[in-house]
C-alpha cells in the first residue's frame, strides 16, 4: 500500500495484473478479470502538499483479493453442441 505510481496504468499493471498473473490462478488477467472495476475499488489517486499527483494501492491483502474476485468475467459455456 506504500507504492506510488505516476499514471492509473502502471499501478493497474504492478497492483493489479502482476498479482494476479502470478498467483499462478490465471496467464492472462485482462482477460479473465475486469481490471478497471477492481481499480476502481482498490487504486486511488492522491496529490501531495507540493502538487504531485499519482496512484497509490489503498486497500489491505484480503480486501484486494475479495475485489478480484467480485470482477470475474462470467464464462458461459454452451452445452450439447
């Protein structure tokens, strides 16, 4: 929850895609999750006293992972084909 990144996109990357990825769960997690939704639950922006804005992480372990886990992509599958 320390980290600062400059843009909403690499936070989404490091804070996000990268703990995700390699929890070994999935390979790709834009696919199978919708990033922005849980960025938007779990990033916030900040601006320090001297003006300068970035994104930080402003949520626990178990509340990130509760996040993902709300932003799962349904997978419908068809059967009888």
């Amino acid at each position: 929850m320390g980290t600062k990144y400059s843009t909403r996109d690499e936070a989404i990357e490091r804070e996000i895609v990268e703990p995700i990825e390699t929890s070994g769960v999935v390979k790709d997690a834009r696919a199978e999750y919708d990033v922005n939704g849980i960025a938007g639950e779990v990033l916030e922006p900040y601006v320090t006293a001297g003006n300068q804005y970035y994104w930080r992480r402003t949520v626990d372990h178990d509340t990130f992972w509760q996040s993902v886990a709300r932003h799962a992509r349904l997978r419908l599958t068809r059967g009888g084909d």
